[in-house]
C-alpha cells in the first residue's frame, strides 16, 4: 500500500508540469491587455509599456514561463496583477469558504442522493423508484444558475427566510450548497440505483434471503458493501467536480471563494492568479482520485496494490 502511494505521488509530477505548460499557453492566448487593464483605460502607451516590463509581459513566452515555475517550485506563486498582492494570500483567504461550501454540498447530496439510490433499487419499479428518478432527472436536467436564481427568488426575496450573499453565518451555506449539491445528488442517486439493483440480482443475496435473513441486514451489511465501490469512484469524481464547479454558484451567490477569485482573475487577466488557480483544482482533483483508490481497499480487502 505505501509503495503504492508513493509511486502515485511521483507521478503527480510530470502530470502537473503538463498541466503547468497547457495552463500558462492558453492564459497567454486570451484576448487582451493585462498591462493595459492594471494602468487603466486612460493611461498612455509610455505607461502601459512600463507596467508591461513591470509585471515581466515584455520578456519572451519560453523566458515568461521559466521564471513562473522556478518561483512556483519556491512556494512563490507571483503577485496579483490586480490587487498587487500575493498570489498565496489571496487564496488563502478564498480557500476555507469555497472547501466548506464544496464539503457541505458533497456531505448531503451523498446522504440524500445514496439514500434515494437504495430506495430506488429495493422498490425497484414501484412508486418510491418512479419518484426518486424522477426527482434524479430534473437535478441533473436543471441548470445549476436557474436553481440558484429560484432558490434566491423564493426563500430570500419572495419569503425573506435566507440571505442571499456572504458566508458568515451557516445560513448563508443553505442556498449555495443546495445549488451546488443538486447535480451530484441526482448524479449519486442514478448510480446508486444501477449499482444496487446489480448486486441484489447476485446469487448470494438469494441466499441471505432464503436463510431468513432480514431485509434490512441483507441490504446493509450484503448489498452495500459490495456495491460501495463504483459508488465511491463516482463520489471522488463528483467531489472533484464540485470543486471546479463551484466557480458558477459562487459567481450567482457572490460566494467569497476561489472560484469567485478566478472569474475577477479572468475578468481581468491576473495571469498569476488564473495558472495558480486552475494548478491547484489540477491538484486537488488528482489527490481526490488517489484518495479514492487508496480507499478501495478498505471496502474491499480481496483488493491488492502493486
């Protein structure tokens, strides 16, 4: 296992250098000006060249590059060409509410999509499983902005119940987390809902039930363990997803977090914010899979690394 993990660890490095280089050519591509946007539309061309060889524009791509990922390897992630502030420091303060807004999310989506799934799967073909998909459809068939826009109409200005922008209080997590969950959940409860109803048809669940063995131990002790695993793999990815996805719901919510961060980065060419952001959703996602891979053997102890 610990060999394993390791060699998992090395080959996040030629992953991420990749990732780095695609990262730094396509901010480079996007159309215009950051020397331009950090002077100001009034200042003259004087002034932008000199805010050009200020932030390092002027100097060739190959050099530009180099510079970044040598200071990259030092924790030096650049200055912010739209605050003038560091680069880490402003993800540092971004960080918490965008990964408390992302687990919140992942936590009851689990709970209710899984709960949903497994319901859905023992009363295959009846009421509860019509239902469920149903409910399943429309979370992934509506857009996450229109749900946030809804849910904002309804319970914030049509009932006054919720706030709509911030995050200082756990009420504020309420509306952001349902729009941000609804997808995955529906996502968890479809898979949820293949995965169990293939376990149940297997002959050993037959014969904890010819045994006598109650419906409910068969279901949590036969089926959900050996139906966890796929599950868990669609999980991590979802998980990764939420976090990358988050950029929408905090943009409808104003949420005050990465993604948030990264659409005034764009909005703005802060090309040190912008390839240090999307560097780490890059990381985040690839050590959610390991996780994930990691976690495959607790499930399943008939399960070895090599």
């Amino acid at each position: 296992m610990l060999n394993y993990f390791l060699k998992r660890l090395l080959g996040l490095i030629p992953t991420l250098l990749i990732v780095a280089v695609l990262v730094f050519l396509f901010v480079h591509m996007l159309p215009g000006d950051p020397a331009r946007l950090a002077a100001g539309q009034e200042a003259d061309e004087q002034t932008v060249a000199m805010v050009r060889h200020e932030l390092g524009l002027d100097k060739p791509l190959p050099q530009q590059f180099a510079s970044f990922f040598t200071h990259m390897l030092q924790g030096d992630f650049g200055t912010s060409i739209r605050t003038r502030r560091p680069v880490s420091t402003e993800i540092a303060e971004r960080f918490l509410p965008t990964v408390m807004l992302t687990v919140t999310s992942m936590v009851w989506a689990v709970i209710f999509g899984m709960g949903i799934g497994i319901v859905s799967a023992v009363f295959r073909n009846q009421w509860p499983d019509r239902i469920g998909m149903t409910l399943a459809v429309s979370g992934i068939s509506f857009p996450a902005f229109a749900l946030g826009m809804l849910l904002m109409q309804i319970f914030s200005v049509q009932l006054g119940w919720l706030p709509t922008v911030g995050a200082a209080t756990w009420k504020h997590y309420i509306l952001p987390s349902i729009t941000l969950g609804a997808a995955v959940a529906a996502v968890m409860a479809r898979f949820t809902r293949a995965s169990f109803v293939e376990v149940i048809q297997e002959d050993f669940v037959r014969t904890a039930r010819a045994k006598g063995v109650r419906e409910r131990t068969v279901i949590i002790k036969h089926c959900l363990r050996n139906a966890l695993i796929p599950v868990v793999t669609m999980m991590g990815l979802q998980f990764g997803f939420l976090l990358g996805g988050s950029i929408l719901v905090e943009a409808v919510f104003n949420w005050p977090g990465l993604g948030r961060l990264l659409v005034d980065a764009v909005q703005m060419r802060d090309y040190p914010v912008i390839q240090t952001l999307v560097l780490l959703f890059s990381l985040e996602f690839i050590l959610i899979n390991l996780v994930v891979d990691v976690l495959y053997g607790y499930i399943n102890p008939t399960i070895r690394y090599k």
